[in-house]
C-alpha cells in the first residue's frame, strides 16, 4: 500500500527548512512505500508586502525561536540580509521543472539551502536558472519556462488546493494519509504518523 504524504512549506520560511531534516529521518525509519509530495504554500503572495529583515518582528521572532531550535537541531542556518525577502511564486513554478526531472526533493533542499545559508535571492529568475543548474536541470529550458509561465496554472491550481481542499493555514503541514502534522514535528511522531496511516488507520 502507498501512502501519499503531502509537505505544504514556503521556501522563505525557516520552520520549513528545520523541518526537513526530522522527515528525512521519519521516511529512513518507516520503510514504506511512500509517495513524497512537497507543495505550495506562499505565506505572503504578490502583492502583500514581504517581511525585511532589519525590522523587528523578524529580529525579534529569530532570536526569540528561530536561531535556538536550529541550535538545538544542529542545523547552520542565517536571517537572510535579501530584504525585503522574495515572492517565492517562481520558485514554486521552478519547482514543477525539476519535479517533473525526477528532482523534487534535491530542488526543495538547495532552495532552502539558498536562502537560509546562501542568503541569495531565489525571487529572481537568473538566480533560480543558476540554482537550476547546479542541480544538473537543463539551464535553458528551466529559464524559458520561467519567462514563459509553463507551470504558472499548475502552481496556481496547487495552491488553491492546499486552501480550498486541504484547508491549509500554515506552514510546514505534513499531511500522511488522513494524519495531519503542524510545525516542527520530531523524527519519531512523523515516523509513528506514517506508519499508522499505513495500517490504514484514519486520521
């Protein structure tokens, strides 16, 4: 039986980011046949105002959770200079080029990677095709359906589904089967959450 696990996460969220390591562990120890699916979640689409990282809310909620779960996790991980912080929109489209290379989850973690530790702009396109890149993505292909929009209704569809479907409010939702999981979740209640959904228990 394949249980179907949906991540929804924002790559300019560091939440998303620290919790990729537990699910990394969570699918090692479960050993089922699982159908990993990482989705959209824009928690602040064009045109709402992004965050900037001089400003106090986001100093303030770094110091106060961000910089000491990280700690405590051993994960590096920076507050972003790039301000205000990017729309991730072509990003996410980016991301349907490299799913449908095989390459979901190696383009999930370098986004991640890019903007927690790079500090790099993945809301610009050129930035994106060179990240693209270095994931062996053909460079040209991966810019022109950027330019183009290739995957902009699919991005728009996936997002209204997380919403309107899935009642998505907040990120990072892991959603294993009918078993919902919010935040920061331990490599063990994701593992359990899995294999409960595979004795086909529901939610």
């Amino acid at each position: 039986m394949t249980i179907t696990l949906e991540i929804f996460s924002d790559y300019v969220c560091p939440y998303c980011f620290l919790a990729e390591q537990p699910l990394l562990d969570a699918l090692s120890a479960a050993g089922e046949d699982l159908d990993v699916r990482w989705m959209p979640f824009e928690l602040r689409p064009h045109p709402t105002p992004t965050l900037e990282p001089e400003g106090d809310y986001l100093r303030n909620s770094w110091a106060r959770s961000v910089f000491p779960m990280a700690e405590a996790m051993g994960v590096p991980i920076v507050l972003p200079k790039v301000s205000p912080q990017p729309y991730t929109r072509l990003a996410f489209e980016g991301h349907l080029f490299a799913a449908a290379a095989g390459k979901s989850a190696e383009y999930t973690h370098r986004m991640f990677t890019a903007f927690f530790q790079d500090e790099v702009d993945i809301g610009d396109a050129k930035v994106l095709t060179g990240l693209a890149s270095e994931l062996g993505l053909d460079a040209d292909a991966f810019a022109r359906a950027l330019d183009r929009g290739d995957h902009a209704a699919e991005h728009a569809r996936l997002l209204r589904y997380g919403t309107q479907e899935r009642g998505i409010r907040a990120v990072p939702t892991f959603m294993i089967g009918g078993i919902r999981q919010e935040g920061v979740v331990p490599a063990e209640t994701l593992a359990a959450a899995i294999r409960h959904a595979a004795a086909g228990n529901p939610g």
